[in-house]
C-alpha cells in the first residue's frame, strides 16, 4: 500500500512524494444551427437500460457521501489525475498500484471509491490482470475520460462488461490545477436559455454509484460537477471527446501553431461542417444523438479557455481520440488524418484506414485559413 506523503492543507497542496509501505471571451450563437435534441436508442441494451430505469421508479439520483477513497495509478507512476484527486481530498486516502491489494475497509467502511487513473493505452491489462480484492469491488471502480489524456475509453469498458448504469464514469476536465497547488474551474457559462436557466459548457460531470462522492470533491474546491445519469453522461462524454479529436485535428494541420480557441474563432465552418458528419455516424454507430446545444457549448469552451492550449495530434492517443469508427467513417476526418500523416508528418506510426474516394485530399480540404477582422488569414 502508497500513500502520498505530504505537508499542509491536503486540499491544496501538491503531493510531495510517495511512500511505500511495502513495496466567453466570444460566443456566437450557434444553438439555432443545433437541431438534434432527443436521444435514439437503436440497440436492444440501451433500450433495455432504458426500460429498466423507468421500471425502478427512480426520479433521483442517490449521492453517497466523499470519504476515504483508493486512488490506483500505474506503471508509470503518479500522475497529474491522482495527485489532483487526493489533493482535493482530505488527506485519508490510500494510493496504490495494481500489484497492491485493496484494504478490506476504509475509515471503518467496507465499500469505498476506487478511482482507477490508469491511462487508456494501459487499461485493459489492467482490467485483465486484476488480483481477486479487485475483481470482488468492480461495482466501486471509477474511471475517467475526456481530454488528451483519457479520451473515450468506452469499448474498452464495454468489452469488459463494465458499461452500465451503476458504473461511476467521471469527465474531469473542467478544471485545472495552478502551480501552487490550487484549482480553478473552467466551466464557462454562456448565458441564459429559454426558460431562464443558466447555460454551462465544460463542466465536469459524474454518473453512476459514486457520482455524489466525486461530485462533493470537486465542489469542496470550488469546481462545478454535473451528476447526472449514464445515458445523459454519455452524451457529455462523447461531445467531448469530438471536440477534443475535431478541434485538435483541425488546428494541428496549419502551418502555423493554432491553439484551440484560434480553431473556433477562424476555423468555424471546418469545425462546423466535421461535426455534423460525425454525429450522423454517432447516431448510426452508437445508437445516440448529441444534445441539443452541442455546438454552442463546444465553440464557447474553446474560445474562453483555449487560448493557451495549442492544438496537437498525439500517435499513442489516436485510438482513444481519433480512432474510433465514429471517427474514421467520416470521410472528412479521415481527410483531415491522411493530410495530417502525409502532408504535415504527424501521425507516422499510426495505421490509419484506407481513404475514401480518390480524390487528392489536399485539394479536398485544405484552405489556409477563414479570412480575419483585420484581414490576415
């Protein structure tokens, strides 16, 4: 068993080291160009899912309380995810590696979160090698997705059975952690909608058995958490990880460096065009539609909080961003890899799918750039 050893407030400070013992700047409105709305579940799960839900009865969610928590990270060592995790705690939680077995209880409690920030590329061997104090505790896993780092681990679950309505999933990209040890939120708000309630894009969110106890972590440090249901959390999921692949696609293909807020205020109609298609694929591939707002929501995010975030295409994360049939059935995203792996040199160990049509994909999709205010392209 690990615990991170430190001085100071808990909540604030940055975990020094481990000890083992044993081993809207600019928002456009872009909501009345957003007409999907209402979820279609094509496969006989989610349905069943569905139906299951109605047939409890429930109209809440149940929020368990934040507590001693195992946070389990891997070989690699600590991360940054960890380390924000058990900073924003209250100094009694436990962090350990998958060789160490799970204590039977945790501040005189024998169910507990366990946030597994192993990164996707090493996550199935994980859920593969699991010792039986994992296996016997899979109801409290937690895992992560959004950004660069954990983007969309869905069928990885799903191939290990671990999609369902009580599995806590968590995005956690809606804050970020400040040199001295702090947190900001990123949640930006964009207004008011039709009723009068207030509208918020880049939030965190959390589902599932242990959504409350994430939620009360956060919100302990001033970041804003959305707990919602899987179905809905699953639509947050997957509007980020589009825009973490579309934006970073589209700005990584400039001559010039391009940072995420760049790609909404200058790059609209690529951005625009490449998300319309993809979510054609989500509704024929995944059964679901995007909620209505999507696109509002993606542009105002990355011009209030991109300016700093210079657009990237990563070769160890393409399965888990850019590789999924969601994706890869766009033609223009695929366009946009093949020029990304042929024209710019990213991409070089990356096997992409064979292109569609023969078109010469230069020609198909590069243009410079959207003319500026000042005229500059």
């Amino acid at each position: 068993m690990a615990a991170f050893s430190i001085t100071g407030n808990p909540q604030n400070t940055l975990a020094a080291k481990i000890v083992h013992q044993g081993s809207v700047a600019r928002i456009t409105n872009r909501a009345a160009n957003t007409a999907l709305s209402m979820a279609t579940w094509s496969d006989s799960k989610a349905v069943k899912e569905y139906q299951n839900f109605l047939d409890s009865g429930e109209q809440e969610i149940q929020l368990k309380r934040d507590g001693p928590s195992a946070i389990i990270y891997g070989a690699d060592g600590a991360n940054e995810l960890a380390e924000s995790l058990w900073a924003m705690g209250m100094g009694d939680d436990v962090v350990l590696t998958p060789d160490q077995e799970l204590p039977y209880e945790l501040g005189g409690q024998n169910e507990y979160p366990i946030y597994v920030t192993i990164p996707p590329n090493q996550l199935q061997a994980f859920l593969s090698g699991m010792s039986d104090s994992y296996k016997e505790r899979w109801q409290d896993f937690v895992f992560f997705s959004g950004g660069l780092v954990y983007g969309n681990i869905e069928d990885i679950l799903k191939d290990n059975g671990l999609c369902r309505d009580t599995m806590t999933q968590a995005i956690m990209t809606g804050y970020e952690r400040t040199p001295s040890g702090t947190f900001n939120d990123l949640s930006t708000r964009l207004g008011a909608d039709a009723v009068g309630e207030e509208k918020w894009a880049g939030e965190c969110a959390a589902c599932g058995k242990w959504n409350g106890a994430i939620a009360e972590r956060l919100e302990r440090n001033a970041i804003r958490c959305s707990v919602v249901f899987y179905r809905d959390w699953r639509r947050k999921m997957w509007e980020r990880n589009i825009m973490d692949a579309v934006f970073n696609l589209v700005g990584a293909v400039r001559q010039e460096p391009t940072s995420l807020a760049n790609v909404a205020q200058y790059y609209e109609k690529e951005v625009s065009d490449m998300v319309w298609e993809i979510s054609q694929q989500l509704r024929g591939w995944k059964g679901m539609t995007l909620t209505y707002g999507f696109e509002e929501r993606m542009f105002g995010f990355a011009e209030n909080t991109g300016a700093e975030k210079q657009c990237v295409l990563i070769d160890e994360q393409y399965p888990f961003i850019w590789g999924n049939k969601v994706f890869t059935e766009s033609p223009t995203v695929l366009d946009y890899l093949w020029y990304a792996k042929q024209e710019g040199g990213m991409l070089q160990s990356v096997d992409l799918p064979p292109k569609k049509g023969d078109g010469d994909v230069k020609s198909n999709i590069m243009r410079e750039g959207n003319m500026r205010a000042d005229g500059v392209i």
